[in-house]
C-alpha cells in the first residue's frame, strides 16, 4: 500500500471523517442547546432536523470509517502473511539455514 500511496489516501479518509464527525458533534451539542430556548417553532423544528440530519451523518461516517480500518486491519494481515510465506525462500536463497 506504501508503494502505490493508497496508504495515505486511506489516512486522510479516516482524518477526514474524524474531523466530519467532530462537527456534526459540536453542531448537535450547540442545536441541543438551542432547543430549550423560546424560539419561533419553525427556527425549532428547523434545528431539530438538522440535528437529526447530523446524527444520522455522522453515524454513516463511523460506519465507513470503521469499514475502512478493517479494510487496513485486513491488508496488514494479508502483507504479514506474504512476508512469512517468503522469509524462508530467502533464507534458503542466502545459504542459510
């Protein structure tokens, strides 16, 4: 993954997702503040969906996020494997044994 730099793409996804889900945090915390105050009932009704909006976001975004560590969990097993696999060819190939 290091070579064709799919490494990196994968770590700015999970970054960009982290940083996603620290907003929709920080904008449901604040619309969840607002919602008691007397506002107009449409300005309520209006947070109070953008709210739920953020929430379900932002459960879509760790359920990639955590699809994406698997897929990284997987592929660094996967390269693990093919080291082992190879370790003794090299060995032998080296004269050692």
């Amino acid at each position: 993954m290091r070579r064709s730099s799919l490494l990196d793409i994968h770590i700015f996804f999970v970054d960009l997702v982290h940083g996603a889900l620290i907003v929709a945090a920080t904008i449901s915390f604040f619309g969840l503040v607002l919602l008691p105050v007397s506002l107009p009932a449409l300005l309520d009704a209006v947070i109070f969906a953008f709210i739920i909006g953020l929430s379900l976001n932002s459960l879509l975004e760790a359920m990639r996020a955590s699809a994406m560590m698997h897929d990284l969990i997987w592929d660094k097993a996967m390269a693990d494997a093919e080291m082992e696999r190879r370790e003794p060819l090299r060995s032998v190939a080296n004269g050692s044994q």
